[in-house]
C-alpha cells in the first residue's frame, strides 16, 4: 500500500566513491541535455528536519512500529530549503532545469524560488488553497489545510475566496482522491519531451506520479535516448528502468553535481512582492486609500503580514485586505513620504520593516484610480537583515 511501510525499513545504502563517477556522468548530461527534468520525494526534505515516509524513521514506518509522532520533525513553515532545494533553484535559473515534478507538500519548492510554470506539485501544497467556485489561488504563509475532522474528503478551509466568495479548498491530494488535473497533465507533457529525468529521493511507490519517471524510463523512450536516473537509499521498483542508479543522500549527490558544473548553489533568501495601492477621490481629492497586500510573482496573492501601519496614524491595520484610509489635501502632501512599519508572520524571525513610500506627485491619482508600486523584499535568515528594491 502507497501509505504502509513494513515494520522493520529496509536498510539504507550508502555508496562510496562511485557518488563522484556517478555525479560526473550526470552533470555531463545536464549540460548537453536539451530538456531536463527533475523528479522530487520526501528525501529531499529530510536534512531540513522533515521526515520521510519509508526510512527508519519515517512516517509510515513509525506508524508501522506503533511509534507514531516520536519521531523529532521540524516545522515545515521554519524549515530552511535543503542544498537540493537550492540547486535546483539555480538549475532553472541557468535554463539547464525545464521543470520539477514534485510528490512533496511542505511548500519548500516554491519557497526556495523554483516558480510556478516551472513545477507541478501532484500531492498539493500546504501552504496553497483555491476557490472552489472561480478557481482562485492564494498561497498563505500559514498551514491552509482543513481540519478534516468529518472526512478526509472534505477540503474547506473555512476561509472564502476575496475575489467571488466562494469556498476556499485545501490544494492537499490525499489517499483515493485524483491528482490535480492540470498540474499532472502539465508534468506528463514534460515528461514525454524530457531527454534526461533525475528522480531524487522519492520510493516512486505512489501512484499514479510514479508515471512521470517511468515514462522516461521506458525501453522505447530511452531508444530515442531519454535516461532516467534514481538518486535514493532505498530501492524502488522502477529501479529496473534507470540507466544511472546512486545509493546517496541527494545533498550529497547534488553538491557533487553542481562542482562538476562549476556552479555556485546559492544561499537560501526569502524573496517577497509587496503592492502598495494608492487611491485618491471626494470632491476636493482629500480622501485618500492606502492597501498594502502580498503577491506572487504571476500576481496570486501572498499572506505573508500581520499588521500594517502608516506613521501618525492611529489605526493598525491587522487583517487583510491592509487598508488605511486617511484625509488631506494632495497640495500638502504630494512629495512627502508615507513611512509604513510592516510586521510579518516570523516564521524565520524576520524583524518588522520600514518602508518608505515617496509619493513624488505621479503616485496620486485624482481620478479615484489605485497607483500601484512594487516593492521586492528579500530577508536573510543567516543574519536577519531585509533589503528592499522599489519598482514603479
């Protein structure tokens, strides 16, 4: 069963220099590939301190033994993306990496930068709901999963979409339930066009996303000179179907690969997109509206604040839309600059920030239309310092 595991694990394996020869023979390949694709399980969280499924101390093994919760996890919202992670960040950056394909749920993958036409997450995403009616997505810096308290099945999160109302569902695919249609079309598309699939620390017992490396691994595929290659500690059954097999942690793997291609794997940094709104109406142009709000970088709104407020003015704004309304006349205000103290979730301790709004006269419209301006904030959680850019 996709969600057992037998109560004594089988044994881990670890090779040794053949890692190296292995890793050469891969980043070669990644180099010369014209459509390379990566493959993604629990095993490439496992050194951020979230457990897997089939290990010696994962999920479905713990539960097999009657030890259920002993084992020590780390809270997917403070997790820090792996060297994996990373890599693969750099990968797509480079144009070397088409797309990920990904059984995991913990969010990580979005969070360390890989973007949303380049990954298709099967299984869901903790962190992501949808409208039930519109289709509308949100990615909140929360766990937005249902409690499931009647049933498994029952996907509401209690919260309803901004835009139409609708009721907002988990994006959590559980046991018995179809994976999401788009993203697994989308996957299996690359699949078919990928030269090269590197499926990293995943048992590829889960149907049916097992479908996408073994679509690469087919004898007709690997004629037209596809190869898939399997990088875990366990064996898996498509096991038969890799032209390159590594007994290896990824990390290990992936480090080894990106200095065979002389590439840096950069240093985790938590990127938000910030819209601030201005809007200005009433007969004398006296009223004014400030929203502040969160996006993606393909506009999907972002739930990464608590509060917003704006310098001398009374109101915190604690919930969102973050809207201040305040009044005066644009003859004494245009050019001044609107201080807003910005506090956030804190889920890697970042401080609260100050950003300086400059309206500069062409930030105000007469009309009642809202100016946006985009601001790019990126934190640091090695020293706990932001740094932000303004994008008009």
């Amino acid at each position: 069963m996709a969600n057992t595991a037998p109560i004594i694990a089988e044994e881990e394996r670890h090779e040794g220099d053949t890692v190296e020869e292995k890793a050469e023979i891969l980043a070669d390949r990644i180099r010369n590939s014209k459509h390379f694709i990566v493959f993604t399980g629990a095993g490439i969280s496992t050194s951020a301190g979230i457990p897997d499924f089939r290990g010696p101390e994962g999920i479905w093994t713990l539960r097999a033994q009657g030890r259920q919760g002993i084992s020590k996890t780390t809270d997917t919202l403070q997790a820090i993306p792996t060297p994996t992670h990373m890599a693969l960040v750099e990968l797509q950056n480079r144009g070397l990496l088409k797309y990920v394909v990904s059984q995991n749920c913990d969010g990580l993958h979005r969070r360390s930068g890989i973007l949303p036409d380049h990954i298709s997450e099967l299984h869901g995403n903790s962190n992501r709901e949808y409208c039930r009616d519109c289709g509308k997505e949100y990615i909140r810096d929360f766990r937005a999963v249902a409690t499931y308290e009647v049933t498994v099945h029952d996907h509401r999160t209690g919260r309803n979409c901004a835009l139409c109302g609708g009721v907002l569902l988990d994006s959590i695919v559980n046991f018995g339930e179809q994976l999401p249609a788009d993203p697994f079309k989308r996957a299996r598309a690359h699949a078919k066009k990928a030269d090269l699939c590197l499926a990293l620390g995943s048992s590829l017992t889960v149907t049916p996303a097992n479908e996408i490396p073994e679509a690469v691994g087919q004898p007709l595929a690997r004629r037209a000179g596809a190869m898939l290659a399997i990088c875990n500690l366990q064996s898996t059954p498509l096991d038969d179907l890799a032209s390159l097999r590594v007994y290896a942690r990824t990390d290990e793997l992936m480090v080894r690969i990106m200095e065979k291609l002389a590439l840096p794997i950069p240093a985790f940094v938590l990127r938000r997109r910030l819209i601030v709104e201005l809007a200005t109406s009433g007969a004398a142009s006296d009223r004014h509206e400030l929203r502040v709000l969160g996006v993606d970088v393909d506009d999907t709104p972002v739930t990464f604040l608590q509060s917003v407020k704006l310098e001398h003015n009374r109101r915190v704004a604690r919930q969102e839309p973050f809207t201040i309304n305040f009044r005066g006349s644009l003859d004494e205000v245009v050019g001044m600059q609107l201080k807003l103290e910005l506090q956030f979730m804190g889920h890697y301790g970042e401080p609260n920030l100050e950003i300086i709004h400059d309206w500069s006269g062409a930030g105000v419209s007469s009309t009642g239309e809202a100016i946006r301006t985009l601001y790019l904030l990126e934190y640091n959680p090695q020293n706990w310092e932001w740094k932000t850019a303004k994008q008009n």
